[in-house]
C-alpha cells in the first residue's frame, strides 16, 4: 500500500517535471521603452519580411501592443457600387518572443526575423 503511494507520487514529479521542461511556444511581446536603434532595426525587419520601403513606424511602437499594423495604399481599383471603393491595404507584424530571442513575425508570410537590437519582455508580465 505504501509502495503504491510512493510510486503514485514519483509518476506524478515526474509528469509535472516533463511539462515544465518542454520548449514554450512563441509569446506575444511589448517593448518597455522604444529607441531610435530598435525602430531602425524593427523597418529593416519590416522590408526584409515584406519588401518594398521602409514605412514610417512611432516612436512607442510596441510599448502599448504586440501588434502593429501597417496602412499602404494599393493601387485605385474600379468602383464598386454596392461596396465602394478604397485602396488602403493593412498589414499586420507581430512582436514575439521566441526561445529568449525578440523577433518580428509577419503572419502572411508565415516568417519572421530576429530583432537583434530590441529588448522585449511577454506581453503578459508586468514591467515592474
């Protein structure tokens, strides 16, 4: 009976130390306080990902939310006259958190990049 108890609980350790030990996901991430380093590094992460120019970005990009979303104009399409019209096109990029590392991912693409010059923290700790 007592060897029941003893192998019950050294299943159990050892169930709860197999979860604790396997690699976390990606994290949503935020920036603490933005530099003028961190956006450079951040647009280039934006171009390489997406192409094109580096777009204009804040200057507390990242500190409210993990997402930032990015409005492009596309070209004029013919108008529609049930849905209107417009040519504004939104982008979406991700601040993550993967394996300790700050990462920029683009969900349309399925990629991402390595932010080497930006410190971020999981969106669900708190700064203090």
């Amino acid at each position: 009976m007592n060897n029941k108890r003893i192998y019950s609980a050294l299943l159990c350790l050892s169930l709860v130390g197999c979860k604790h030990s396997q690699p976390m996901g990606p994290q949503a991430a935020k920036i603490d306080n933005t530099t003028a380093q961190m956006k450079a590094d951040i647009k280039s992460a934006i171009v390489k990902l997406r192409g094109g120019v580096e777009p204009r970005i804040a200057d507390n990009v990242f500190m409210n939310n993990s997402t930032l979303l990015i409005e492009s104009r596309a070209p004029q399409q013919p108008l529609d006259p049930l849905l209107g019209s417009h040519n504004i096109v939104v982008t979406r990029f991700e601040l993550q958190l993967r394996d300790g590392k700050c990462v920029l991912y683009y969900p349309d693409k399925d990629n991402y990049v390595i932010l080497s010059k930006v410190r971020c923290f999981a969106a669900t700790q708190s700064t203090q």
